[in-house]
C-alpha cells in the first residue's frame, strides 16, 4: 500500500468514526459509556475503603470510557492529518 492509499485509508476511517459516534448506535453506546463511569464513581463512594479489588475494578470500569473515547478521538485526528497530507501531496 503507498502512501496516498494509506492517507484515503485513514481519511474514510475518521469519517467512519465520525459517522458512527453520530448514528443512533454510536450515540446509545457514548450514552451506556457515561452511564457506567458514573456509575463506577458513585460505587467508589460507597465501597469499603479496605477492599482494593473492589476499588481497582471499579477504577477500570471509570477509566474504561474514556479510553475507548480517546482511541475514537485520535481516529479522527489522524484523519484530518491524512485529509492535510493530502492537500499537500495534490498541491
């Protein structure tokens, strides 16, 4: 694959991205993503503070979201890099 294959790969990757996170899917599992760090953190209020199995998994499940938002963020980032790479190569 050269590179302007890779670049055109990358841009419809965002726009996938993108799509999806706006699609009723996208937006039901960002909505189930907030839902269940909030959760996490109202639990870790509740929790025995001994009980570090319980805190850890709970830190995961807060963490998680914004792990995945941040892969979906970087999708889309190096996607207008692409779309920038080539504007410049077309130049």
């Amino acid at each position: 694959m050269d590179e302007v294959e890779l670049l055109i790969a990358e841009v419809r990757l965002g726009l996938q991205t993108k799509e999806f996170l706006n699609s009723p899917l996208g937006k039901y599992i960002s909505g189930r993503a907030m839902k269940s760090k909030s959760e996490a953190f109202e639990a870790m209020m509740l929790v025995d503070p001994n009980d570090t199995e319980t805190i850890r998994e709970l830190q995961f499940r807060a963490r998680l979201p914004s792990i995945v938002f941040t892969w979906l963020d970087e999708a889309m980032n190096q996607a207008k890099h692409a779309e920038e790479a080539l504007s410049e190569i077309q130049e």
